[in-house]
C-alpha cells in the first residue's frame, strides 16, 4: 500500500483545517496518510512513498534547520514541492524574481541587515511618495508574524519595527499599503499541476493600529469565490514564471488590488501553504489524485 506523510509540526497540528478532508481523500483513493511532524527524531522517512509539506508553520524561525531537514528527506522520499522550490520560495526575495520575469507584483523594497534602517525608510517614502501607509515585514516569515501596517507620519513607530527586524538579522520587505485589501481583501487562487482549481477570498489581516500577531498565523476571514479572468490571468502567469521545470503539485497565488483595479502579486506559495478544501468541494480529491499521479509517474 502507498504510505505518505503529511507533513506538519506539533503546534500546527490543531489550527490545519486540510488535514482532516485531505487524510480521507487518500484513504479514499486507497492510500495510508499519516500526519508527521516535520521536526520528530524518531521519524523514518524513509518508509513513505511521498512527504507533502503541508503546516510547518514554524518553518520561518528554524530556517535553517528546517531546509536542512527538508534536504535530507527530499534525499529519501519524494518530497512535494522539490526542495529547491521550497528553498526559493521560504524567502520572498523570490519577489524580484518574478517582478524581472514580468509579473506585476506589489510594490516592494528590500532592506537589508547591514543597511541602516534611518537610510532605509527614509528611501522607501522617497519611492513611494503617494503611499498613505506602508507594510513591514521579514523577508522569511510566514502567517503575518512580524508584519505590521504603519502610517506615514507615524514614523517613529515603523523605525522601532524595521530597526527590530535588521538588528536579529533579516531582510526586510517594505510595500505601501494597498488600501483597496480593506474593502476587497485577498484573493487566493490554488493551483494544482499548474491548473486552477478554486478560489477563496480573505478579508484584511493587517488591521490600522495593530502590532504583529504572536500566534503561528494572524486570523483569517475565509469565504469561497469566483476570481475574474484578469485574476485568473496574472495567477497563471507567476505559476508560469517560477524558475525551476514544473508541474508543480500545488502552488498558492495570493492577490490583491492596485488603485488601478489591477490585481497584483502579493505572494506565491509554494512550500506550505493552506489549500482551504473545506470551501471547494471535491478538491482535496483532486489534490490527492495529483501527488498520486507524480508518484507513478
């Protein structure tokens, strides 16, 4: 019988809504799923046919340590997505990547640690001189932890937070804040094999006013939706441009708008991102078929 491991950590275990829906999809389809934390000494990895990344929620504060581990099981199983995938995309430089390859992003500047973080803002309200609010958060990071809205004129604040951010050691991305997020949110589009397959929307997470989250994740307001084709069309084409030979299992596009309307590139997730089965019948059956047929292939 295949065996797979889904692949999550102890913390994470209770807040993954996939979990429950995806473990029945593959018994259905005849396959034993077990859930594996990614950090469990006793883990054998190599007793499973496949291990698919799916709530190492804790994954951006044990960098390191979690792609060495990542390294050694993509040497022992088959691991979803490859880990030079994961590698590339648990830093959001892979931004600039994708802005180079064409793809409309939102705004973004990095900082980086041995830049003086005075400097720093002080070039980013340069650049965007019409941004009302701005975004600051840890190029490695995940969940919004660490991220933060921030006011134009309330400068001392957003000097603390990036200042913070340098001084352990990580690169930061700063964006302004696209005030459309507040009334139209996020839209995910998830990909499977490179084909959509459904869509959610979430409501803001950055609220005016409020620090960081300390939980793994900030809460989220989840409904189904219908993406437009421009939605559609931009999600296709980050799917299209991420440098390594796809098809890849599963990959999350998360957009949001520009005053314009245009819809733009917030993040691409392709390591462990939530797939929300729970609001698209049948998809986590079509997820489980995917990495079954990558498996036989």
């Amino acid at each position: 019988m295949t065996h797979i491991a889904l692949v999550s950590v102890q913390a994470a275990r209770p807040l993954d809504d996939d979990l429950a829906p995806l473990t029945a999809a593959f018994q259905a389809e005849g396959v034993n799923a077990s859930i594996v934390d990614w950090d469990d000494p006793q883990a054998e990895w190599t007793r499973f046919d496949a291990a698919v990344l799916r709530s190492t929620w804790d994954y951006s504060e044990r960098l390191p340590e979690f792609l060495a581990w990542a390294a050694r099981v993509a040497a022992q199983t088959r691991l979803f997505n490859p880990f030079e995938v994961v590698r590339w995309n648990t830093d959001k430089h892979y931004l600039a990547a994708l802005e180079r390859a064409g793809v409309a992003i939102v705004p973004s500047l990095f900082v980086e640690p041995d830049e003086s973080p005075l400097d720093a803002l002080a070039r980013f309200l340069a650049a965007y001189p019409l941004a009302e609010e701005f975004v600051i958060k840890p190029c490695v990071g995940a969940g919004s932890r660490d991220a933060q809205r921030h006011r134009r004129e309330h400068r001392e604040g957003a000097l603390v937070h990036l200042a913070r951010l340098l001084d352990a050691g990580r690169s930061v991305l700063m964006q302004p804040y696209l005030a459309t997020v507040d009334d139209r949110g996020e839209t995910a589009l998830i990909h499977f094999d490179g084909q959509f397959s459904h869509a959610i929307r979430k409501g803001a997470l950055l609220l005016r006013g409020e620090g960081p989250t300390q939980e793994l994740f900030a809460p989220e307001q989840i409904t189904p939706r219908v993406p437009s084709e421009a939605e559609r069309a931009l999600a296709l084409r980050a799917v299209a441009a991420i440098p390594f030979a796809g098809p890849f299992a599963y990959a999350r596009v998360d957009l949001i708008h520009g005053a314009d309307g245009a819809p733009r590139l917030l993040e691409l997730e392709l390591a462990e991102p939530s797939l929300f089965f729970d609001h698209a019948p049948g998809s986590a059956q079509r997820f489980a078929r995917v990495i079954l047929a990558h498996i036989t292939a």
